[in-house]
C-alpha cells in the first residue's frame, strides 16, 4: 500500500503547471520517468480507460486534487476518506 508520502515531491523546483500528461511508456520516445514502469503503465491504461468512458475526467481528478489538498497541505484528516466515500455512493 501506498501511503501519502510517496506521493510528495523530492524538492525540485520544477516550473509548476495546471495539467498532468501521462505520456504512453510503451512509446519509444515518451519522456515519462515518474515512477517505476510498470507504474507508469498502470497509471496510462487507467487514463485511457476513463477517456473513453461517461465519467468526467477533469472533475473527478479536480475533486481528488481538492480532498488531498485538504488532508496534506490543510491538515483536514479524513478529507480523502470523505472524497472516496462520497465518490462510491
């Protein structure tokens, strides 16, 4: 399992954006080097599965970002337990 601290940032100061690209590791020439590969496979099949279903793509990652926000920077415990449980019903 992954906890919260995977996900924060080694320090460097990257040009920050409003936009995620998970570019296809499969592809020659992708840049990606995030995570481990079969990470970064796992994360592009999920982006493309939910391109081509009725779910709202900005919205629902939006949503996340937000309840994250909460519980990390915020320090709203359960805000993410909120999100997941609001999300399911």
């Amino acid at each position: 399992m992954t906890g919260l601290d995977d996900y924060i940032g080694d320090g460097e100061n990257q040009q920050k954006q409003t936009h995620i690209t998970l570019s296809n590791p499969d592809h020659p020439e992708s840049e990606a080097g995030y995570a481990e590969e079969e990470r970064m496979k796992k994360h592009f099949r999920a982006a493309k599965s939910l391109k081509n279903s009725p779910i709202d793509r900005k919205k629902i990652v939006g949503d996340f970002l937000v309840a994250v926000d909460k519980e990390v920077v915020q320090n709203k415990e359960g805000a993410i337990e909120e999100f997941l449980e609001a999300s399911s019903g």
